[in-house]
C-alpha cells in the first residue's frame, strides 16, 4: 500500500487540529526533514489559504518547528470550505488533495458518522486512509455502525482509530520493560500480583469542553477508552513481533477476556462529580454551574471501574481504572501491587508492606517500593524506593501517531473489534448508572475525591 501523500483534516479549525496535530505534524517534520507530505484544513468557516497558512506556521512556531519539510508544507497547503457531512463537501475536499490522502477527522463523534456515511456517494483514491478520533461511536451498537460504514469504505488497516495514549512513550516502554527483563515476566501473573490498579486524575476541570464532556464523563471519556488499551497491554500474552498484527491480536484476546468484576457493575464501579473549590490560585466553580452543562446529565467528573481478565494468567486479580477531573493531585500511573511475603522471619520488626511497582505515565518514570532493612537498627523494617527515569520520547503521542498514519503502520491504532469490545464492557455500568444503581457522590474540586474511596 502507498504511503499517505496527504493530510487532509476535517473540522481543522478546533481545538484538537491547533492544540495537537499542527505542533505535533512540526515536530515530525522537523525531526524527519526528509518527508514530503501536503496539508489540506477543511471546515465550515470560509477563509483564504493565507489566513490557514497563518494559522499552521503559528502551530509550527509553538514548538519550533523548522527545516525543508516544514518549509515545503507551509508553501503548499490549502484551505477548502466544506461541509463534512455531504458528499458534495467531501469531495471538494478530496479534490484539492494530492496522491493517496489520509482524511483526519477532527471533528466531535456524530459529525465523524455522518461525515464517514457521506463518504460512500464519494469517490475515493485508492489507499486512502481513514483517521478516527475516540471515542468510536457512542455506544457498542454505535461502534458496530461505524466500523461497519468504515469497513464498506476501505479495507481494516487503512483505518487508524486514533488513541493518542498508546503513542506516549511510557505505554510503549511496558512493552520493553515486560518483555526484556527475565526478573519481571516471571512475577508477571496471578500468582504473585494482588492487584493493578490504572489511575489517571487530573487537577484540570471542565476547561471548555461542556459540548462533548457533559455527554460522556470520566467513564467514557477515559476509561472506556484510553485506560482499557493501557490494560490491554499491560495483560497481554508476549507477541511474537511489535507489528501491527501481533499487537493488535495480543490486545484483542485480552479486552475479549476482560468483563466487569464479579459481573456486578453496583458493586464494581463508582461515580462522583466534583462541586465547588480550589486548586492552587484557581477557584473552580460547582460542576453543574460550568457554562454549557446540563445538571439533568448527571454527568460524572470521577469514575472507578474493577474490571476481572479472565484468563489463566489474571483469574482472581482485580484490575481498578480509575480516571476524574478538578482533583488535588495529577497522578497518571499504574499501580502494581504485588502479594506479601509469604512470612516474615521471627526476629525482624516493623510493618512488611507488600511491594508496589509504581509505572508513572507522565512524568515518564518507574518506582519500584521495597521493604528493607532500614538505617540503624537492622532489625527493623523499613521502605525504600528504587527509581528510574524513562528515556524521553522522539515525538510527542500525537507525533507517533501521525507517524504511523503517514507510514501506512496500524500498530499505534486501534483494531475495529477492539473498539467493540471496550464498549461492551463498560455497557452494564453505564446501563446501572442510567437505571440509579450506583449513587452519584460528590467531592469538592481540589481534594482527592470522596473521602472514603481507596488511594492505592
């Protein structure tokens, strides 16, 4: 299959295409000043390749991005206003493309479907490649749907669902630091991990973002997505290869094993949603008095999810994701927390915590927390941490997946029946949740969440 020639992004005037893509894109082409690819921005709003250009080298300039690449494509790109939605206004934009085009979609969940429904009264050019933003669908049947139109469309690896977590370089070092080290696959199992725990809270709060975020919550929007592919591979089974395929394979068998622990979402999940506070010098507002919210959501701004892999290598483990927003603390890490000793020796004193490995997704870091002896007496136990920092990555996440679009290479995507399988998951919780089973908390913006919830 030919490599990607050009970008095309649909609804490049948001948020995601300045804050994300364009420096990202500057970043890839500065580091690979060796590639050629052109820029197509399509939207709603009529303005001139001038004013789009403006708007490109103002991304490009946020992260210094410079060199012939970044040249080339600065003197080339083009603005098309175009309706996604319509095959009139998809085609105006294809036209303007050259070679084989990789159409970004940059735009909220309903647009994508609509936009990926008009794309069938479009011709396309052969290989073109179809760029998915999370969340895929709305809902299980939302996300068969979707890949569905997808799949009539192109065949399954021209089609990049985008989870820009598995291109952060801590996720992909898992991969490394599982499979390189004999002292750790060994321990790697059920029988001696008490439990995990994926934890990913935010001090940020609403920011803007009531139009998608008031719909989805912190269930949706985190777990359902970016945290059941971190688990995915963090449980899997070694691949053979870090290709596509055996990536995608080793993720699918996990997510397919994987279900709601002890299949009751009452007692496996919980919800929150933060009222008024502060964090640092900012005074956050109650939740349901940010502008654009619906109270009548019941939108959650905290979630936890205990989720069970079952497979011989997991059976008994619970596996907690936990993801919020407006919280005292950022803590983005998975938790490992391994048995205990089996016995102590009779004559040593002090408290024989289990050891915790503690992999850190941003900063990129790892702690491993051991009982040891302590200074002084030798008798008494005490706990000392081992740190080690992860090399930093070549390219930011958004920088790696762009990478593999352009290179035609899927194994930062998510395959199409991985995506159904992270909404079947969740499914029973969001339905319990609909129906009331679980209780809606409340914490103040700027603590750790309800009082009595675990902090592992």
């Amino acid at each position: 299959m030919a490599d990607v020639s050009t970008i095309l992004i649909l609804g490049a005037s948001g948020d995601l295409t300045s804050r994300l893509l364009l420096p990202a894109l500057g970043e890839l082409l500065t580091i690979e000043d060796q590639r050629r690819v052109r820029l197509v921005g399509a939207g709603t709003d009529d303005r001139s390749d001038e004013e789009w250009q403006g708007a490109v080298r103002q991304a490009f300039q946020s992260v210094d991005a410079s060199g012939p690449a970044v040249h080339e494509l600065l003197e080339s790109t083009s603005w098309v206003a175009a309706d996604a939605t319509t095959a009139e206004g998809l085609q105006a934009a294809l036209d303007a493309c050259d070679g084989t085009p990789a159409i970004y979609f940059a735009v909220p969940p309903a647009v994508t479907e609509k936009a990926v429904e008009a794309l069938h009264g479009v011709t396309l050019p052969e290989g073109t490649v179809l760029a998915l933003e999370k969340p895929f669908g709305v809902d299980a049947r939302g996300a068969r749907r979707l890949n569905a139109l997808a799949l009539r469309l192109v065949p399954e690896d021209q089609v990049h669902r985008i989870d820009h977590f598995l291109g952060r370089s801590t996720v992909q070092n898992l991969l490394g630091l599982r499979f390189a080290n004999r002292i750790l696959e060994p321990v790697w199992n059920a029988e001696h991990i008490e439990r995990v725990d994926l934890v990913y809270d935010e001090q940020l709060s609403l920011e803007g973002r009531a139009s998608y975020y008031d719909r989805a919550g912190a269930l949706v929007d985190m777990i359902q997505s970016h945290l059941l592919q971190v688990l995915a591979l963090f449980a899997m089974e070694p691949p053979s290869t870090t290709d596509a395929a055996d990536l995608r394979d080793a993720k699918g068998l996990v997510l397919r094993a994987t279900r709601v622990w002890g299949d009751d979402p009452g007692s496996a999940s919980r919800r929150a949603r933060y009222t008024a506070g502060s964090i640092a010098d900012r005074d956050i507002p109650n939740y349901v008095d940010e502008h654009g919210v619906n109270p009548a959501n019941d939108t959650e701004t905290l979630a936890a999810l205990t989720v069970q892999v079952d497979t011989w290598r997991w059976a008994g483990v619970p596996f907690t994701l936990r993801s919020g927003k407006a919280l005292a603390a950022r803590r983005r890490e998975i938790v490992v927390t391994f048995k205990p000793a089996a016995r102590v020796p009779a004559g040593l004193r002090g408290d024989p915590k289990p050891t915790v490995l503690r992999i850190f997704l941003a900063p990129d870091e790892l702690s491993l927390e051991l009982t040891m002896n302590g200074p002084g007496d030798p008798t008494v136990l005490d706990r000392v941490p081992l740190t080690a920092k992860f090399g930093a990555g070549r390219l930011p996440a958004y920088g790696e997946v762009l990478a593999g679009i352009l290179d035609s290479d899927a194994s930062l995507s998510v395959r199409g029946d991985t995506a159904e399988q992270c909404w079947r998951v969740v499914e029973p919780v969001l339905e319990a949740w609909r129906q009331n089973e679980v209780p809606l908390e409340t914490y103040p913006a700027g603590s750790h969440g309800p009082a009595d919830w675990p902090r592992p």
